[in-house]
C-alpha cells in the first residue's frame, strides 16, 4: 500500500459534545444506554491554559473497553451555555443494535420511561430501522438497526442481547453538503446512497470501508434549517480514527495539499490528534488508535478514578477541589 493509500480513516473515533450537570450525563449514559465510562479525566491543553475558565470534567463512554468507534465524550458545566442544533453541525450521534423487532421494541420501552430521554417516532433510513431520541440537554441520539463486530458492556444494566454495539454513524447538517462530501472522500469515504425526505431535505449516505462499525456518515442538506450554536446539547466535534502517528502524518500532508488547515499532533493522552474545520465549519479531528484507554488503567477499573495527563499531576489538588462530586454507576 503507498502513503497515499494510508492517508485514509478507519471510520469513527469518537464524537465529542457539550452537557450540563457531570451526574445527569453519568446517569444518563450509564444507567439509560447502557454505555460505560470507561475515563473520567479533565479538560487539557496547554496547562497554563486549564484554569483560565471553570475546570471542567471530560468524560468517555464505550464499550467495555473503550473500542475506538465506539466512544462518545462529554465536557459537562453548569457554566457552558444552552447551544442550539442546526446547520453548520455535526448532529445526530447514532449507535447500532441489532435488527430484532424485540430489541426495536425493548428500546422505545425504555426511552419512553427513562428520565431525561425524550423519544420522538420510529422511522427508517436506507432500509434500517431508527430510534431517534434526545437526552436530558437536548442532545440528539439515534438507535440505528445493523451489524457489529463490538460486543455490548457485558456489566451494564442493559441485557447483552439488546446492549449498543459501537457507532453506526454521525448526521452532519452542513450549509454546503458538496462541500463536507468532499472532505469525506478525501478521508476515505464512498458514497452509497441518497434518499429524499418527507420534508424538504434529503440524505446523503457515505460510508467507510475500513470498518465493522462506525462507518457512516449521514450528510443531511435541508436548506430552511435554522443555524446552529455551540452549546450544551450539541458536539464540539467528530473524531475519525487513523491507526498510528505515521499514517496520520501523512494524511495532515493530504490535507494541507488539498487546500486545509490542519493543526500539528497534540498528545491528548489516550490518542494522538491533529484538527482542522472544513469549509462549512464543521469541526473534525483525526485521532490515532494508540495508546488507547489502557494507557493508564487497568480494563477492570477503567473509569473508576480520576486520571490526569502527567503535565497536570502536580495540581491534582487544586483540580479536585474546583470539580463537582459524583457518584459513579455500579456495575451488576
């Protein structure tokens, strides 16, 4: 395979959002979806940049083990503003259960009872089955039906049969949908599939052939759509996964020939990013798959403790002192 060939994505990484309360998001993620947190940690760029504002939670929820594709983080604070889900976005985060009516059925049970989830009509999209919803700040979620290669969190109150198996994709509404399709491409992605909607919109599909799971990207061109403001309930970003430091220079080098702007390697830990906007705005990340989530715990104790990158041991203290308490879920 040349470099040029390398210089593409392995579908999803994670997908990064904006939330209120730390507990209510720790509440709804681990005890309505099912999902584990697998990292507790703060907010880190470059430390003397950390305290300028509010010290801030991130938290990451996945699998088991914190499969990349499968992994979607929230920076919660009372602080952050209401934000508004529109154009120029990344939007719906959606995840895969399997094609069971039982399962479809078990899951609009448990969102029509669960606090916070707030469950809108079942529909379908290029032949799949989906759930939208949205959580306690209005962020929106989709259960999609499809096929997985990631197994559910086995020790979650979600029965394994019905548990959420990875990313099936994200929604992007963009201003210009040509645009965003473009840079997927350049990542790596195909277009399979255009529907129109009921409203006046349509959907793009593109999908990534690299992966069993999060591999779709759902191009959403609905030209009356309000704008969109950053805030609680909506995401910061979409991160797509790269398998390592090498592959991912040479996509930067891919980018910058195609006329973007991505930033040099940050080291956030438990992957490796760089980061640019495409034209519409959208904020995307390429992350590597290493060092991964063990990096710094074990697979039983994933999300159990506080973890801070080395450059921030020396003020745990004061770290500890400014974030809010939590209680962190049980397992069964």
């Amino acid at each position: 395979m040349s470099s040029s060939d390398s210089a593409v994505v392995d579908g999803l990484h994670h997908v990064t959002a904006y939330a209120h309360d730390p507990q209510q998001n720790i509440d709804f993620y681990t005890k309505v979806l099912g999902l584990r947190l697998v990292k507790q940690t703060v907010l880190f760029n470059n430390p003397s940049e950390v305290f300028r504002g509010p010290t801030m939670y991130h938290f990451y929820y996945a699998d088991g083990a914190g499969t990349p594709g499968t992994v979607l983080t929230f920076k919660p604070h009372p602080s952050i503003q209401k934000g508004q889900v529109g154009r120029g976005q990344a939007t719906a985060t959606a995840f895969t259960i399997p094609d069971d009516d039982d399962v479809v059925a078990y899951w609009k049970d448990r969102l029509d009872v669960a606090p916070g989830a707030t469950r809108y009509p079942t529909t379908e999209r290029f032949g799949r089955t989906v759930i939208p919803f949205r959580d306690h700040d209005g962020q929106p979620l989709e259960l999609i039906t499809g096929e997985s290669d990631v197994e559910p969190w086995s020790d979650g109150p979600v029965p394994d049969a019905f548990g959420l198996r990875g990313f099936h994709g994200v929604t992007i509404h963009p201003h210009n949908a040509q645009a965003t399709a473009s840079v997927l491409e350049l990542l790596g992605y195909e277009r399979v599939g255009h529907e129109p909607t009921p409203q006046d919109g349509d959907w793009t599909r593109y999908q990534n052939p690299g992966s069993d799971h999060g591999q779709f990207v759902d191009l959403y061109n609905e030209p009356n759509m309000h704008e969109g403001s950053w805030g609680t309930g909506t995401v910061h970003h979409v991160a797509f996964r790269i398998a390592d430091d090498e592959r991912q220079e040479a996509l930067r080098h891919k980018l910058i020939d195609a006329g973007h702007s991505p930033t040099s390697m940050k080291d956030r830990n438990y992957f490796h990013s760089i980061y640019f906007r495409d034209p519409n705005g959208i904020n995307v990340e390429i992350a590597t798959d290493p060092p991964g989530f063990l990096h710094d715990e074990d697979e039983e104790t994933l999300g159990t403790e506080l973890k801070l990158p080395p450059f921030l041991e020396d003020r745990r203290a004061e770290i500890v002192d400014e974030l809010a308490d939590i209680s962190l879920p049980a397992s069964r």
